[in-house]
C-alpha cells in the first residue's frame, strides 16, 4: 500500500516514462493534463493511494468481460485514467461537535480529490465501455450508492454503458469459475418471493439493480427537467460535444448532487471531437481548456483531451496515437487508413472524420460535392429553351452570379451560369487567383467589368442580351433579396412578376433544395458543362445545425461559391412554378 503526498503514481509514471523515452506521443492537451499532474504531486496537501487503483483494477479484470463475454484486460489507457480520478485524496479538517465533552473538535477525514473526469477522445477507444467500468465498480463495491444513472443524445446510445456489465451479470451467474463476488451475488432467482432467495445484482427492467445497498443505475435521456433531481453518486454522460446537446446536462448533475449533499459524487463525461461550433459542448470545452493552462485552478477534475496537434499529422500513421491512443488494440491503423482515403475522395465527410477520429476541432463546415460530384459532362446545346433563372447578387467581393436551370425530362436538369466581377477586384487578386478568373473569362462565364464596384444595370443589360442570345424562354425566376432590388425592380417592370421568386438565406429554407441538388449531383442528372459551375461547387462549403440542416457558407471569401447559391435559387423557382413549364 502506498499513501503518500509525494509518491508518483504507478500507471501515471509507467505513462511519463514512456512519453520521455518517445515510445507515446502526445499533443499540447495531454502534456497540459501531465504537467498538472506533476504539480499534484509537489503539492504536500494531496495524497495518492495505490490501493484506490488497485482495487478498481481487481475488480475488473476478475468480474468484468467484454460485451461478447470475453474476459477483460484493463487497458494502460484505463488504467491510467481511473488512477487520475479514483486514487487522488485532500485531508480535510471538519468541526464536529462531540456530546460527551459538549464542545466542539477537529477531526481529520480522508476525501477523493476529483469528482469529474472529462474524456475527449477519438472514436473507437472504447469510451462507453469505460464508463461501464466506473458504473459497475460503484454499484458493486460502494456501499453507500443509491442512484447512478447514464445518458447521451440518444436512448440507444446510453444503453450501450448497460451492455457489458449485464453480459458480465448473466456470464456470473451461469458460471462455476470465476467471477469470485458476481457469483455469489447472482445466486438465487429474481421470481422468489422472499429477498433472501432472490440475486442481489440483477438486471431488471428499470436498470441494473443492487439489492444489498438498494442501488439502481438507470438509463435517463439527456435532459437538464430529467436529470436534475437524479441526485445520481455515479454519473456518466455520453458524447457531450455533441450538437444535438443543447443544455448543460453536466452541471445539472453536478448541482443535484451538490443539493442533495453528495460531496463524493462522480460525473464522467466522455466524447469524441464535435462538428457544431458554439455549442453548449464548446463552451464547457473553453473552461477546461483554459484550467488545463494554468488559467484557473481546479483540482477537482480530471481532463484527457487526446488529438492532433496539426492537420499534417492527418498524413503520419506515427502521430495518429496523439488522438487514439488505444490505436491497434481498440481499433486498427488499417481502419484509419481507410477513413483517411475516404476523406481525400468525399470532402463531404472530410470534417466528420476529420474531428471523429483526430480530434481536430472544424468549423462546422463541410464540402458539399465529391470531386465525382463536380466532374464535367460533355458540352450540350440547351438554346430555344425554357429555362428557370436564379440569381445571387455582389455582396462586396463576392461574385453577380446567375445560373439557369433547364428541364431535360426523366429527372434531368441542364445547368449554365454566368458571373461578373469589377476590375478593380480582379487587379487585387493574386497571380494564382487571376490567372482562375482569366480562364474563366476566356470560357465565357466569368465577365469583368470596368471600375470599382458592379453596375447593376451594366449587369442587367449584359444578362439580358445572353438571354436573347441563348433564345431562352424565363418562366421562373428566384433570388436572394440581398442588394437585389433595383435589378428585380426592373426586371418585373419589363417582364411582369409572374414566377418571380425571393429565396431567403439560412438552414430553414436552404437545406432541402440543397439535399435535392446534391442527390441530382451524385446522380449525375445535373448536366453541367463549364468550368466556371465546377469551380463554384468544388468550392462550396456548409454549415450544419444541430438538427442536421445546411446552409451555404460564404465565409471564405476567397473561395467562390455563388453561383452555387444562383442554382439553389434557379432550383426553388423552378419547384414553386412546376406547372408553368411545358
């Protein structure tokens, strides 16, 4: 037994040493979290007891199995985590009255240091199986648990915590070896009327109960109205980056475990990186990022924030332990290598894989179309054609673009679009940046105009003279009502406002056009032929919202997506005037 207020710990200093001797790498958060450890360790207030972690190690390696039954071998990665959170102790001084003397004394008690664990790693490390652990370790051996409970975004997720503890309770009880404190606990049926008959671990409809101690660990869905009067001793919570969170659910735990009394309570919360920025996740992510920098001290919890330091390591099978660092137990180097040639081909699930695997915190921001997706199709004449016209205009530096959308039949759309930038724009731009644009003005597409600024009515009369020239019949006619009235103004005036269309902005309106073009596009029933239409969809980018909708992004301004957006528009006109077209 070791309890000493300068030991280092076993697992953490097995760790320390491998990372010195370049065997483990790790990035900045990790070595963040090892410095703050190393400072627990100087500090004379804080104590380390071997026999915490050693405990917690018996016990599951003895009564614990894998989902499939298998027997269990804690993983240094566990080990190491359940040392940080379990075998930290502060003594505490208290004043207690005593009734024989009638005055009041000092008495010292031993109290764990940590009450939450934070754990951000990448898919596949067996997070929620962790969580089991610690669930199974506190209903078992704690006598004094009541609650527990467990949750995530979705119901079927927070059952999986259940899953290798109730195989572990059904192995136990079937078996004749093994198993030295689950068998005993198991004997007997749930049906016998008397308690002394009955199993006194059982998994039961409303969870998984201790009858010795009268402890139950339940599944609850993630809501603050569900889980605040839990007053849960042991609670985990799953994929707390998630988009899907929209509350605090970690503080209401924590604050119905405080107002209860519970001053040894544990919050375990586990995760893999997220999409959606300025989430609730992001915010408690700041906070621990700024305790991990020294910029407020809290001994209290624990962080193990696994990712990559740079995107180039995405390239470097040797960094990927930065992110996963059960790589090769948990899960293959193969299965990475797969995610990472699935990201160069499909840009749409490049930030998915991207945060999920490497913990690289996105934007929220995702390419749309495949490179197949942005492919050419050979060169079609769609002259004496009816046609449905969207239109984005200039916002500043961004493109007038136009696209026009032709029906084909059988569920095919022909596509051209036409854009206009000033000159004074086109004369700031790079070299690399001009030479695009003079490739897409000698194609045809691309039309700059003198001076500073876009003239609305030089855009007009060039647009409608390309309508004449093409022999083309609008019937419909949608736009983004941004900087867009004097052009639509006229347009009504010359034309009337029969099939004219506003098309607003935002993840409300454009996210089902947005899936239907994509779908068309991945189809190959959106025909295509210029350059200038590919350029636009290699580049556009979205943003995601917690219920799974898009919208366009326009902040990288130098990346040009509007004539994307003009189809977006084309496309909204065109279902909203169906019957209009022949």
């Amino acid at each position: 037994m070791v309890f000493s207020n300068t030991a280092v710990p076993v697992e953490y200093g097995r760790f320390r040493d491998a990372v010195i001797r370049g065997e483990i790498p790790v990035c900045r958060e990790v070595s963040m979290q090892m410095n703050r450890i190393d400072a627990d360790i100087a500090n004379p207030n804080y104590y380390y007891d071997s026999d915490a972690i050693q405990g917690f190690i018996d016990f599951c390696e003895n009564e614990m199995t894998l989902v499939d039954g298998r027997p269990l071998t804690l993983l240094p990665t566990f080990r190491l985590w359940a040392e940080d959170l379990l075998a930290w102790f502060e003594i505490k001084e208290e004043k207690v009255y005593d009734p024989q003397t009638g005055k009041f004394k000092i008495v010292k008690h031993k109290r764990r240091l940590r009450n939450k664990q934070y754990l951000i790693v990448a898919r596949g490390n067996a997070k929620s199986l962790y969580a089991t652990l610690h669930h199974a370790y506190g209903l078992v051996i704690d006598t004094n648990s009541t609650q527990q409970v467990t949750t995530a975004p979705t119901m079927a997720q927070a059952e999986e915590v259940l899953y290798p503890f109730a195989t572990a309770i059904t192995k136990a009880a079937s078996s004749t070896e093994g198993f030295p404190l689950f068998r005993v606990l198991t004997k007997g049926s749930n049906k016998a009327r008397t308690q002394k008959s009955q199993a006194q671990l059982a998994v039961t409809k409303d969870g998984i109960v201790n009858k010795l101690t009268n402890s139950i660990l339940q599944v609850k869905p993630m809501t603050r109205s569900k889980l605040q009067g839990s007053r849960a001793k042991y609670a985990s919570v799953d994929e707390w980056l998630s988009g899907d969170i929209k509350e605090d659910i970690i503080g209401a735990l924590e604050q119905s475990a405080s107002k209860d009394g519970i001053d040894d309570y544990i919050i375990l919360a586990v995760s893999s990186e997220g999409t959606v920025r300025d989430s609730v996740g992001d915010a408690i992510k700041k906070e621990l990022l700024d305790i991990l920098r020294g910029q407020y001290y809290d001994p209290h919890t624990s962080i193990w924030y696994y990712r990559l330091d740079d995107l180039a390591e995405v390239a470097n099978p040797d960094m990927w332990m930065k992110a996963c660092p059960n790589i090769g137990i948990t899960v293959s180097y193969e299965a990475y290598q797969r995610d990472v040639r699935r990201a160069e081909h499909s840009p749409a699930n490049r930030n998915d894989i991207l945060a999920k695997r490497f913990g690289i915190p996105v934007e929220g921001t995702t390419y749309f179309f495949t490179f197949e997706e942005t492919e050419l199709h050979r060169r079609q004449n769609f002259r004496h054609m009816e046609v449905s016209m969207g239109m984005d205009a200039s916002q500043g530096d961004d493109f007038w673009a136009f696209t026009w959308i032709i029906p084909l039949g059988r569920g095919r759309y022909g596509v051209q679009t036409r854009s206009y930038v000033s000159e004074v724009k086109y004369l700031r731009l790079n070299s690399a940046a001009q030479q695009k644009y003079d490739q897409l003005q000698a194609e045809g597409t691309l039309i700059i105009l003198p001076g500073n600024y876009l003239d609305w009515e030089q855009v007009y009369d060039d647009v409608e003279r390309y309508i004449d020239e093409m022999e083309w019949s609008v019937i419909s006619f949608g736009y983004d009502p941004y900087n867009a009235a004097e052009f639509v103004d006229r347009w009504t005036m010359e034309n009337g406002d029969v099939g004219v269309e506003v098309v607003r902005q935002g993840v409300r309106t454009e996210s089902v056009p947005l899936g239907e073009i994509k779908n068309m596009a991945t189809s190959r029933d959106l025909i295509f032929f210029e350059e200038l239409m590919k350029y636009a969809m290699g580049n556009a980018v979205v943003i995601q919202d917690n219920n799974g909708n898009y919208k366009l992004s326009k902040m990288r301004s130098n990346e040009k997506i509007d004539n994307v957006a003009a189809l977006m528009d084309a496309w909204v006109a065109y279902k909203r005037n169906k019957e209009a077209f022949l």
